[in-house]
C-alpha cells in the first residue's frame, strides 16, 4: 500500500513531498522560484512634435 501528503515548512515557499511504500519513505523538496524584484523605472514623457 502506498501512502503519499505534503507537508509545509518554515519557508512558505518549500514544502515536503513524501510517499511510503512499505517500510520504504521517499522525501523531495518543492522550492518555489523567488520572485525577482521589481523596479520602477519612470520615462520622459515623449518629445512634442510641431
């Protein structure tokens, strides 16, 4: 029989994936990217033409 769950972590961005078989326990990890930070940028507003 096979028995699988997620469990959570300090970090909200990784988490346990587990799943026994038998006496057998397999771990992976799920990390979640990190975002990249965002920047403001501000532009000239465009030449006039006339």
């Amino acid at each position: 029989m096979t028995d699988c769950g997620i469990s959570e972590t300090n970090d909200p961005r990784v988490r346990v994936l587990w799943e026994r078989e038998a006496e057998v326990v397999t771990l992976r990890l799920a990390v979640d990217p990190t975002p990249a930070p965002q920047v403001a940028v501000t532009l000239p507003p465009p030449p006039r033409r006339g």
